[in-house]
C-alpha cells in the first residue's frame, strides 16, 4: 500500500523575487530550466555493442527565461552582465489530503543564481502585453519543498546534492 496521503494538484500562487525584492512585473507562467546531463558513448571489448553513459553532476548550458508583461523597472534590473542575478521564487503548492478530501498546502522554494544572456523587449500593439523577457544562463539552482531541500546544484563549486546525498562527494575527494 502507497504511504502517499497527498494528491499534488496545482501552484495555488507565487511570486518571483530579485536579490529579495518582488518583481511584480513578472507575467503568469515561468518555465523552469532542463537538466541535460552531459554524456559520452562508451563501446569496445566486453560490451555488446554501444551505449551512453551521463557525467553525474555535468548539464549542459542551463537557461532560465523571465517573461515580463511589459517593460518597466523590473526587466532592467536583472539585466548587468556584469553582476550575478539572484532569482528566488516562492510558491504555496496545493494538494488534497487523500483521506478526507480537504485541501493542504506546502511552501515551494526555487532559489536560481546566473547571468544575462538575452533580452527581448517585445511587441508593440494596442491593449495587448509585450511579451518582453531576460534570459539568464543559470550557475546554480536550488529546489526545497516544504523547507526540505531536494535539490542544490552550483557548477561552480562542484556541488550537486539531491534528497540530502552529496553525488559528488566521492568525485571531489579524488580531485
């Protein structure tokens, strides 16, 4: 028997924060960056043909896409290539309680860390959103629900921990 007692359903709100401070230009849906593993093909003597194996702790380029509604304040503060972007976004995930069908809630945390890479400033037409955005190349992310971490990966440190296993312990001690 599953000893899950929560159904997840939905994001029941959020809001998306800049070194602390609200942007509240930020438009309804915000997608969250792929981790594409970084692999290499591994064939020859003893092995039946070929297969890829990934470099545990190694992803490709990572991007995070902030779409705005419009130009304002908010787009242009992220947007010094020369400085590191602090992106936090918060969230109240909703679920229902198997047992009884009353809904709960859990805190979502997803802290990104990155800089520029693009900006689009959007279009111009008459009662309609720009659909500006910045586009940062991430260098760190982390994911905690309900203020338990799940995920804390920093390419620039050699840290990549997931349910509270450090993946790359073992990796720096021979480094």
């Amino acid at each position: 028997m599953s000893n899950i007692t929560n159904v997840p359903e939905i994001i029941n709100n959020y809001n998306v924060y800049n070194n602390g401070n609200v942007l509240i230009g930020v438009s309804g849906a915000v997608t969250l960056p792929t981790f594409d593993a970084i692999t290499e093909e591994v064939s020859g003597a003893g092995i039946l043909g070929s297969y890829e194996t990934s470099v545990p702790g190694s992803y490709s380029s990572m991007t995070q896409e902030v779409p705005f509604r419009i130009l304002d304040e908010d787009i242009f503060s992220l947007m010094d290539p020369s400085s590191m972007v602090d992106l936090t976004f918060r969230a109240s995930a909703q679920s229902t309680v198997k047992a009884t069908g009353a809904l709960d809630y859990k805190g979502m945390r997803i802290v990104e860390r990155g800089r520029l890479k693009s900006f689009t400033p959007g279009n111009y037409e008459q009662g309609k959103q720009m659909g500006s955005s910045v586009t940062l190349e991430l260098l760190y992310i982390l994911i905690e629900i309900d203020g338990v971490k799940k995920l804390e990966y920093d390419k620039l440190n050699s840290v990549f921990i997931v349910n509270e296993k450090d993946l790359l312990e073992k990796v720096r001690s021979y480094s």
